[in-house]
C-alpha cells in the first residue's frame, strides 16, 4: 500500500512526532493528525475561547487539505475532542466546523475529555477526507 506523509507549510511543524497528513493513495483518502489551535509558529490561538481555538483549528485543516489536493466538502469522518465540555460550547465550535461548506456534514464523534496534550488547549479535530 502506497502512503504519502505530508507537512503542509503553514503548519507548526513537529518533525518525529507526527506527520499532519497521511495520503492513502489507492483508498482514495487522507487521515489528518488531530489539529489543535496553534498558528505556524507554533503559538496558541484563542486562549481560553473553544469557538476561537476550533476556528484556528479549521484554518489547519483547510491548509492540511488544500495541501493534499481536497478540502472540508470531501470530509467522511471528523472526531472531536473537547476538554472543560459544556453544551453550550458545541455550537460556535460547530459553526467554525461549518462556516463554508454546503455540503450535507460528515459522520461524526465528540468526545468531551478532562484534557488534551496541554492545559491551554481546549479543542482537537482529526479528520478523514477523500481525495
């Protein structure tokens, strides 16, 4: 089977710790690690705000997905994880998930959980999109 690992630019890189994307050439479909809320620099983006941080987070994905030839109408499954879960938390995080797209949404998880890999960040999207 036949992979391709991408770093797209625009993207904090972390080189040995994980590849943004991962093109599965004859499935048709690439699997985007979990994206977090940090811009190129590897800073956070909207601290504190889950709509701020998942708005950041779409900017990644976007990138991750442009950089591999597809975008967020070809998505088939996101999960979401969210730490410090509420109810009212799920909509501007969905609005940002939405915003520009017009295509009916993808099979989906939300998961809230106690954290993420750091305290600061609230929100993580993994993706798979065909291609």
């Amino acid at each position: 089977m036949s992979l391709r690992h991408e770093d797209p630019r625009g993207l904090h890189p972390v080189p040995g710790v994980l590849s943004h994307a991962v093109v599965v050439e004859k499935a048709g479909l690439v699997y985007l690690s979990g994206q977090i809320a940090w811009n190129e620099a590897g800073d956070l983006v909207g601290a504190g705000d889950h709509g701020k941080q998942a708005e950041q987070i779409v900017r990644n994905i976007d990138t991750a997905l442009a950089a591999v030839g597809t975008d967020r109408s070809r998505v088939v499954k996101e999960t979401i994880y969210i730490a410090d879960y509420r109810p009212d938390i799920v909509a501007p995080i969905m609005a940002a998930l939405r915003q520009g797209t017009a295509t009916p949404p993808p099979a989906q998880t939300m998961v809230g959980v106690a954290a993420l890999f750091a305290p600061e960040f609230l929100v993580e999207i993994d993706i798979v999109a065909a291609l």
